[in-house]
C-alpha cells in the first residue's frame, strides 16, 4: 500500500533550527509537496521536490532522496509565527496525491 | 488510519457540461468537509466548507451557483462543476475534519480529482 510517514509533534524553540523528517512508499514518483497550514486556514505551499538534493528558500529548505524515499523541511531562525502543521504530500505515478498526516510544530519562546 | 476518497480521480469533459466529485470519509464520519482548488505549485485554495445538512459556506469570489455542493450524510459530500468551463480545469481536493477528534483541527485529505474541461 503507499504510505506516507512523518513525526506527529515536534517543540522547537524560537531562533533555533529544526527539521521535519518525511518517509514515504508509493506506487510511483512524480514529485513532493511540502504545506504549512495554521489552524482554521487552508494549506500553503511551501516547497515542491522532484529531483534529488536541497532547494532552499529563504528560511524554509527541502531535501530529497527518492532512493530512500526521504525527504525533510529544515525550518531555519524559528520565528513564533511558524508554529502551525506542516503537510508531506507525495503525488503517485496515477498524479494523486498521498497526504501525511500533518506534524504539528510548537514554537516556544 | 483515516481515510479520505475522490471520485473520480481525472475527468475529461466538454465545455457546458456538468461534472460530478465525491469525497468520501471511509474509516470516520465527518460533519465537516472543505473543498480546494489548487493551481501548480502553489498553495491550496479553500472554495468551500461544507456541513452536513446545511448549507456550504462559499468563500469570497467563488459562485456558488457554479460550484454546487451537497453533504448529505455524515461520509460524503459532493462538488458539482455545473456548466464547466476551459477556466475550470483544475486539480479539486477534498478534506474530511474527523468528528471523533472533537474540536481539533485536523483535516484529513483526498487524493485529488483532476478535471480537464476541452
């Protein structure tokens, strides 16, 4: 079955870095998303990974490896406003998209 | 662990006819549905919230006489693009908010429906 695997809840505090890890097993490859969403709003892309390596912006980096089926979100220079889930989806060889079940990031001070 | 389903997962359609998506919760009920539109590589748009029972609540600038929704039981809601349009091709995604999880706000999503309007 295709699955899509990332942490439930992770704290991080305000300045610091962290990393949101994403694993995955699908039926076929034809990219990665990345979401942040705050509670009551509709998700924001942050980040699509079809290729192996690092795409940085800004803050916000992602790595993939479609080798081990990995990817993570680096979050540098934690803000307070960053707090929110962060989405892992994987679109499959048929373009649809498998959703991980969201990690919720707390910020604190 | 909880399961969200389009149907169908692509469509291809000629403009001015109507087609139908079904977003069913499987292994949940859901009181709560939304509905998004989503453009490549960019953030989901939210068109609607739909609540079993009731009336969806459309968000500002997406007609609701266009994009008709129906919640009828606690498992599915459906979203009708009536008279579709080339503009209309899109990929729409359905989230389920689970009712056993109370007040949180974890939404449950669908795996897309790609609609192409020729």
């Amino acid at each position: 079955g295709q699955n899509i695997d990332q942490p439930t809840e992770m704290t991080a505090t305000e300045g610091a870095i962290v990393q949101i890890n994403c694993t995955y097993q699908t039926s076929g490859f034809n990219g990665l998303f990345w979401y942040q969403q705050h509670a009551g709003e509709a998700p924001t892309f942050l980040s699509y990974n079809v290729l192996d390596g690092l795409e940085e912006k800004g803050r916000f980096s992602s790595f993939l490896s479609r080798s081990k089926g990995y990817s993570y979100l680096l979050l540098k220079e934690l803000q307070m406003k960053d707090s929110a889930s962060y989405l892992c989806a994987v679109m499959d060889s048929n373009y649809q998209l498998i959703w991980g079940a969201g990690t919720k990031l707390i910020i604190k001070p | 662990g909880a399961v969200v389903s389009q149907h169908p997962s692509w469509v291809i359609c000629k403009s001015g006819t109507s087609v139908k998506i079904e977003c069913r919760s499987l292994d949940f009920q859901a009181t709560t549905m939304f509905w998004y539109r989503q453009f490549p590589k960019q953030s989901l748009m939210l068109m609607a919230t739909s609540n079993e029972g009731s009336k969806a609540t459309y968000e500002q600038g997406v007609e609701k006489d266009k994009f008709l929704i129906n919640h009828a039981s606690l498992t599915l809601s459906t979203l009708t693009v009536t008279s579709a349009h080339p503009e209309d091709s899109s990929f729409y995604i359905c989230s389920a908010r689970d009712i056993g999880q109370g007040e949180t706000d974890t939404q449950y999503f669908g795996p897309g429906t790609r609609l192409t309007v020729l």
